[in-house]
C-alpha cells in the first residue's frame, strides 16, 4: 500500500455510461465532503453521448477522468481501481447522492480500528419525491452473515483496502451484470471480516431505469446459474462457512425458479430449476421461495 502524505486517503471510482444529463450533480456532491483527502476516478464507460464534454467542464484537480471501450460496471470498476491513487476505494455509482459525511465516518472508523480490509456505510432509499422508502444501515446478524442471504450493501456503502481490491477485482463477466457487487462482497466475506458503520452516508434514489429494475427472466437465469457455480468453485466460501454451498446455490435456483413463476411463460423451466435447489440442499423445500415459486405454478 501507498501511504504517503502526497497520495490521497480514499479514491472514489465512478462509472458512468451516458449520464451527461446527471454526472455533474454526483460529482459535485463528492466536492462537498467533509473529509477532502481524496481523488475521484471518473471512468467512461464508452458512453455515446457527450459525458466526456461535460466533465471536461469540471476544473477541481481532484477529479481524473478514463475513458475505456463499454465493458459493464464490473469491467469499468477494476479500470478505475487500477488507476487508484488512494489507501482505500470506494466504488460510487453516477446516479447517486453522496452526503457530506461519507468519507469523513469512515476516515474516523480507520483511525480508530486500524487499516482493515473492508468497511461499509449505511444509506437510505428515495422516491422520486425524495420520500425515504427504507434505510439500511443496521442488520440483526453480522455483514459477513447477512451477506449469505441477501445483498443489502449498494456498491455505494463499501470501501475496500486498495490492496485487496486490486487482488479480488470484480467479476467480468456481462452475465453477472446486477449481481457483480455482491459475488465481490460474498468472495470478500469468504476471506475477510466487513466492519459495518451504522450511519447512512448516502441516498440511493429509485427510477425506471436502475439495471434491477429491468432485468429479463432470460438475465435472471443466466445471472444466479453462473453466481451459483462461481459460489461452487469458490474453496474460500467453504472453509468461511462450512456446509453453506448448496444452501446458497439452491437459493438462487429458486430466485430463477420464482423470476420464470411470476412471467407465467415458463412451466417446464420453472419445475426444472426448483427440482435443481432440491438436489443442492433438500432444506429448501421449506423456504419462503420455494414455496412461493410453487404456489405461483398452480
């Protein structure tokens, strides 16, 4: 790691593809932070539009800007985190708020704790009204558990130590598009312990054209049939959490079980994908998906 007093305490890595319309608005809110010891990494995904004219605008000498040939979120990520200057990353997407305490709580974390691997946030959900839909910044069990059954962490809240970023970069493949971050955290909470800071430091905002919000069916399946294989071939997840591999590959069947259920569209396939999760943890038979994907057959 580069500690030195010229490099900066944390890069923020923001990809962007054709977001002229809003890429200002992120990049300002990342000016106003309080902890001002940082560089951001805009990196261009191939936008077609005129994104790299408007941030040619941008003057503070903080702000460095990549442009690279479209490869997903995933691809643009590891690019940014390779020209990272910083201790830590912290990946931000371009479509979101990030507050003015959101570098300053994790610098204070550090302080305290020592350069741990990886830290997160919390953050609020918004309407388009600004109305909050939900806050996540507090789990009943730990990240590393949590993490075992659900994606609660926006790329947003997490910040790795840039070593270890650059030794566990982000899945490239475009099926695991959506589904990139949290096969990362997953992989890192095979390994490493994620410190959780119970204060929401940033807003996601809800709108039609988030990637969750749009995804097929035919992305769904192809998305958890390689997150669970990749689960499968992962001799880190075993050791961490012994007996879990077919508990967490059997849930993302039934994720695609319930995605081809609810299109109505997919009898055959859906039978096919919840007799899969039985044979990789016959537990399943008695979760909440499951059965769902079986009532919405019937």
């Amino acid at each position: 790691m580069d500690t030195s007093a010229s490099s900066p305490f944390f890069t923020i890595v923001v990809p962007c593809y054709n977001r002229a319309d809003i890429v200002l608005d992120t990049v300002h809110s990342i000016l106003k932070q309080e902890y001002q010891n940082f560089e951001l990494v805009l990196v261009d995904d191939g936008s077609k539009d005129n994104t790299r004219e408007v941030v040619a605008a941008i003057t503070d000498p903080r702000v460095r800007y990549f442009y690279k040939e479209n490869g997903e979120r995933g691809a643009a990520r590891n690019y940014g985190a390779q020209q990272a200057r910083g201790t830590y990353i912290n990946f931000f997407d371009s479509d979101d708020e990030m507050y003015p305490n959101h570098l300053r709580v994790v610098k204070e974390f550090v302080d305290a704790n020592g350069q741990v691997e990886v830290v997160h946030t919390g953050y609020e959900r918004l309407d388009g009204q600004d109305r909050v839909i939900s806050e996540m910044y507090e789990f009943k069990e730990s990240t590393n558990e949590v993490l075992l059954h659900d994606n609660p962490l926006a790329c947003n809240t997490v910040f790795v130590r840039r070593d270890i970023a650059l030794a566990n970069p982000f899945e490239e493949d475009r099926r695991l598009a959506s589904a990139e971050d949290w096969e990362l955290w997953v992989r890192l909470a095979s390994k490493y312990t994620f410190h959780p800071i119970r204060q929401k430091t940033f807003c996601l905002r809800e709108h039609d054209g988030r990637s969750l919000n749009t995804i097929a069916p035919e992305a769904v399946r192809q998305r958890d049939e390689l997150f669970g294989e990749l689960i499968r071939r992962n001799p880190d997840f075993a050791r961490r959490f012994p007996n879990r591999t077919g508990q967490f590959v059997a849930d993302r069947y039934t994720f695609i079980s319930l995605t081809l259920a609810l299109s109505k569209q997919h009898r055959a396939e859906t039978i096919q994908y919840l007799w899969k999760a039985v044979q990789a943890d016959p537990s399943v038979l008695v979760r909440r998906r499951f059965l769902a994907s079986v009532k919405h057959l019937l």
